[in-house]
C-alpha cells in the first residue's frame, strides 16, 4: 500500500509547475499593451504553454485518480483487517461503528486522504492553467487581427 501512495507522490513531484512560470509571467504582457509586431511570439509561447499544462493536466489527473484508488483500499485494509486488531489491543469488542471511526484514525488512511487532496489540488490548479492558455491564445489571435495597436504602434 505505501509503495503505491510513494508511486502516486512521485509522480506529483514529478509535476514541474517551473515550466509553465515563464508563459505565466507573459500573461500579463497581453493586458499591459500588447504589440502586434509580437503576436507570433507570443501565439507560439502560449502554444507551447497550452501543449506543455495539458500534459501536466493529464499527469494529475492520473494521479489523483490513482490517489483516489489508494484511499478506497486503505479504508477497506483499515475497516477489516487493522480494526479488529486494534480492539482487541483495547479488549473492547469492534461494532460496525467503531469500525467505521477507526477507519478515520487510520494513519495509512491518512496518508492517503492527504495524497489524494494534494492530487486534486493539482489537477485543478492544472485544469486552470490549461484554461488560462486557452484563453491567451484566443485573445492573441482577436487582438492581432482587429485594428487594435498600442499607442506607440503606427507612430511617425
């Protein structure tokens, strides 16, 4: 059980957010007078961004699906195989009910609680991230092709 919530971190941390930061920094480059001339460049950043957050997307998702998996089995190990050992450490006899609360104060349930949150957490983050490039290259595309131009563009 522990090797796979180790797996399912690792593949986390394997989880770079340091290559997208630059395309995130460009961002707001978009808002803060956009260039025409640049409008190639930065269609390609924010291609090349949109590409790479897919795939990081797709990697956390994997791994909170994986992490979900691993917090189902640590509460079916904990509710039937560590919780009557854990009575009979006390001498009190399991009900359904100590059971169910036990599974709670698992330590593996634990972990795995929190693998799984920090999966969901990224795999949000992530879906965002895609959403944001999305959104970058679309505004590219409008602002190139209007008759938008900052004020120094068209100067004499």
């Amino acid at each position: 059980m522990s090797t796979d919530l180790e797996v399912i971190e690792s593949n986390l941390q394997s989880i770079d957010l340091n290559r997208i930061a630059g395309f995130t920094r460009k961002l707001s480059d978009i808002g803060q007078g956009f260039n025409k001339m640049m409008a190639p460049v930065y269609l390609r950043e924010f291609i090349i961004a949109y590409d790479v957050s897919s795939v990081m997307h797709a990697k956390a998702v994997q791994a909170e699906l994986n992490a979900k998996s691993a917090v189902d089995t640590a509460e079916a190990i904990a509710y039937l195989d560590r919780a009557p050992d854990f009575f009979k450490a006390r001498d009190e006899k399991p009900t359904v009910e100590s059971r169910k609360a036990y599974v709670a104060l698992d330590p593996d349930v634990q972990r795995a609680k929190d693998i799984h949150a920090r999966a969901l957490a990224m795999a949000l983050l992530m879906r965002n991230k895609v959403q944001e490039f999305r959104f970058a290259i679309d505004a590219v595309r409008k602002l190139s092709e209007d008759g938008y131009m900052t004020p120094w563009e068209g100067m004499k």
